[in-house]
C-alpha cells in the first residue's frame, strides 16, 4: 500500500481516518462506494487520498469513474476518453486508476455502470414547456431532480425569472442523464452490499442523483470539496448548505486550536481580503482602488448595503418567508426603515454582476430604483468595498460575505437573508420589519473576534494529504504516477466537441 507521510501543515481535522471513524460505523465502512463525474483536478485528488485512506483501514472499497458514462457530460467534465486514448495521452481520471492499480488496489474495486442496455426504471417527467418552477417541482423515482438542474444553467445568459423556457432538449438530457445515474447507483449498492457513500459537493446533477439513490437506499452520505487556501481537500457528513452545521465547524475548529496561532491565521484571511491581494477574490475586487471611498453627505447614519448574488441563492431550500421573500423585498423593507429613521442608505451591488445574466442584472436595477437609495454604485465601480465598510455606521447584507467582514471591521451588520456567519456572534440576524427597525436604531457592534473562527475555516478546512505528494511543479502525485490532464490537444479536440453537443442541446425550435 502507499506510504502514509506526515502532513505538510495544520489543518481542520487531524487525519482523515480517525473523522471517518468519527461519522461512520464499523458497518459503514465495510463496503464504500465513491462515485465521480468531474475531471478536476483537486476533486481527483481528494478521491485519490479518500480511496487510499479507505483501503488503508481495511475497507472494501468500490470507485466509479464515470466522467466519460452518462448521457449528458457533467459540469466537471473536461475530456473525452475516446479522443485521450486515441492520442495516448490519459485523461487525469484514466491516470487516477492507474495510481491506484499502482499502489496494489485490486482491478475489483473499479465498477462500471452494471446496467448494460440502461432504460428508465420509471417514467421521466414531462420536460415541455420548461421553466423554473416546472423544473424545480420534477421528480425521478420519488427524489427530487429538478434543483440539481437548475444548479448549471443552460448558459451564462440563462436569467432565474419563471418567464424564461429553459430548452426543452437540454431539460430532457438531464432528466435522462440524472435517472441514468440513479438506477446505475441503486444497481451497484445492491450488487455490491454498499455501506457508505461519497460524492463530489453533493448538489450538481450528476452527484446529486448519487446522493439521492444512496439516501433512497437508506445510506450515509458524505461529500468531498475544496480545502481551505492552505489545505488540499475538505470531506464532510453535513449536508451542502447547511449553515448551521458549518458554523459549529467553525466554533469547534477555533476552540481546538492553538490559542497563540488560531487569531493569527484566521486573521490573515481577513487581511489578505482587505488589502486585495486574496488571488481568490480578485475576480471582485480587481477593478476596485484600495482605499476608494465615498463622500458623506450631512451627518445622517450612513447605511451601506452590499448585495448578494440571488441565482446563487435562489436555488437553497428555505423557507423564503423566513428572509423577507427574497433580496429586493428585503432591500425595499431596508429602504423604509431608513427613511423612517431619517437615515443615509448606499446601496452597493455586488462586482459580480458583470458576469451575471443581463435580465437578472436588469430586474435588480429595478429593484434598486424602487428602493430609491441615496447612493447606488453599480458593479463597474472602482469605489472599494472594503473603504465603504470602514465608513458605514451600519453594514447590512442578504448574506453576502461581506458581512462576515465588516463584522471583522467592528462595524454593526445585520444580516437579512441566508448566511454561514449569523451564528458567531459578529453579525445580528433580522426576521422581520420590526426586529429591522431596531437593530439599526441600536447600531451595536458584534464581537470582532467572533469573526475570526470564519477566516480560520476559510484557511484550514478540511485535510491535508497524507498519502497524496505534490510534486515540485503543484502537480498530485500517488504512488509515483502523476495526476495530471493530457496534452492540449486533447483537451482542445474535447473542449469543441462538447460545444458542438452542447450547442445542439440549447438550441431553441
């Protein structure tokens, strides 16, 4: 087996083993059951350490590679078998096998879909006439489908208004390719006595139909992501989204650190945010001039509101009448207050905008004229979100990050809508007009270092690898075989058949 090396630095979870044992039984772990459709290369590396963990313990593993087998190619996806072996030059999952073959796994624990001639095991929903609404409310076999889809839109001008059709054929393959892969799943943890199951962030279309065959079965669920900026792989049995669950992550991950190290590293998170030299953040803040801000105007409390990105949210199973029915009604109830209160609202929409659907992007400037603020600063402005934080009396947000870091700042932010912070004591969370209202006449500051344990988790989440190396050029590398995508070529010959087939499917009659 692969030799097990000493982490290269400190990270959320000490090993991955001893969380495993943590969230699984004995049982669970008996016979696992991996599944992935995505050719990332830090999603391939998080298979690669999870496998050998498992192997490791003494676990019977079974791991589907099928990035190259369902109708429709998945979000993950980057190139195609065919073309790779054509080219001698293996894709990064081709390579995945081969590491593992190579660190003594048995040729068994490879599984391919084991339905041969696939047909629907029960009838597919209707897929004419497609909106939002239609597709979010389908079904397959009992499980929900329809949220998976909507999580990749057709393409990047595709708005989230129920008055846009989605195309028909593009609906019809997914519903095809999720049912594809919710029988092939069923069918494996029959045939194979499966105990646990692992998916790639668990809520795109392909993983999710493994998640729902593995619930429908009656199994635990985990689900592998990135790490934090420091680490190389998180692995969680909490469900994608819940913000309750993370934030306790947060909590326990801050207590159990060391006291002299915990604000220094969760600190630098911050800093490198405010000082934009976060790489991760730059595609918002790159166009912004460190230290931009705005003229005030009188001395009326000045309010600043930063968006937050609603294709992004749209799609989370809440209940909206718990967050003002959505961002512009909660916008529009933050305008009154203000104007009840005699108060100065700014209100700031979030940079990535310029990349949003321009209808999204139309329905929100509406939504902001209705508002009618005293100041509205568009996306392409070069004003810095971090100034406009230090000079607001109060920093509202439906969710946005934002506010986790203006809470850092010491300012008072109240938060409206969904959020992974309103839990740690450094963001007050509204309900309603009234509780509205009075936070902003209180304008009390949470707890600057309550702050803290949101940039710890945003550095160390997850695992470091302890049998996955990096070579001295970044690149994976198990049991001597590198993990890396073929040449160019390749990729560029897969890349235009794919916009070919894709082109096909978003076609509208």
């Amino acid at each position: 087996m692969i030799p097990r090396h000493e982490a290269r630095i400190r990270a959320e979870h000490p090993a991955l083993d001893t969380y495993l044992t943590s969230v699984l039984s004995a049982e669970e772990l008996t016979h696992p059951l991996l599944v992935s459709f995505t050719q990332w290369d830090f999603a391939i590396g998080a298979i690669a350490e999870t496998v050998a963990t498992l192997a490791d313990m003494g676990s019977d593993v079974s791991l589907a590679l099928w990035s190259d087998a369902t109708p429709m190619h998945d979000v993950g996806w980057q190139v195609d078998h065919r073309i790779a072996s054509l080219f001698r030059s293996p894709t990064i999952d081709q390579q995945l096998r081969r590491a593992l073959k190579a660190a003594g796994l048995p040729a068994s624990t490879f599984v391919d879909p084991p339905i041969s001639a696939w047909k629907p095991a029960a009838p597919l929903p209707d897929v004419s006439a497609p909106n939002r609404s239609a597709i979010r409310a389908m079904t397959y076999r009992g499980s929900s489908l329809g949220r998976a889809i909507l999580q990749v839109a057709p393409d990047k001008q595709t708005p989230t208004t129920d008055a846009f059709i989605w195309p028909e054929r593009y609906v019809a393959e997914a519903v095809r390719s999720f049912a594809y892969v919710y029988d092939q799943t069923l069918e494996v943890i029959k045939r194979r006595g499966i105990t646990a199951v692992f998916v790639y962030n668990g809520r795109f279309l392909h993983d999710s139909a493994v998640a729902a065959a593995a619930e429908a079965a009656g199994l635990p669920v985990l689900s592998y992501d990135t790490g934090g900026l420091d680490t190389d792989f998180d692995l969680t049995i909490d469900a994608t989204h819940d913000w309750s669950a993370l934030q306790h992550r947060m909590i326990h991950m801050y207590d159990e650190w060391p006291v002299e190290e915990r604000d220094l590293v969760g600190g630098n998170w911050f800093d490198g945010r405010l000082r934009h030299t976060d790489a991760a953040n730059d595609l918002f803040t790159g166009t912004q001039e460190v230290g931009q801000g705005i003229e005030r105007s009188g001395d009326r409390p000045l309010v600043i509101y930063f968006s937050s990105s609603g294709d992004e949210i749209s799609e989370l199973d809440l209940d909206w009448s718990e967050y003002f029915y959505g961002q512009p009604q909660a916008l529009l109830a933050l305008a009154d207050a203000c104007r009840a209160l005699d108060y100065q609202l700014v209100v700031r929409s979030h940079p990535h905008k310029r990349l949003k659907p321009a209808q999204d992007v139309r329905e929100w400037f509406d939504a902001v004229d209705e508002a009618a603020p005293d100041l509205h600063i568009d996306q392409h402005s070069s004003v810095d979100s971090y100034t406009l934080m230090q000079q607001a009396d109060v920093v509202v947000t439906f969710g946005s990050t934002t506010g986790v870091e203006a809470g850092y700042l010491g300012r008072p932010v109240i938060v409206m809508g969904p959020s992974a912070y309103d839990e740690l004591g450094c963001a007050q969370r509204v309900r309603n007009a009234a509780e509205l209202v009075s936070a902003l006449a209180d304008r009390t500051s949470g707890e600057r270092a309550s702050a803290v344990p949101y940039g710890l988790m945003m550095r160390r989440r997850g695992f470091a690898y302890r049998y996955v190396e990096r070579a001295e050029d970044g690149a994976r590398v198990l049991a001597g075989v590198p993990l890396v995508e073929p040449r160019e070529l390749v990729r560029h010959l897969s890349h235009r058949s794919n916009l070919i087939r894709h082109r096909r499917l978003v076609r509208q009659p």
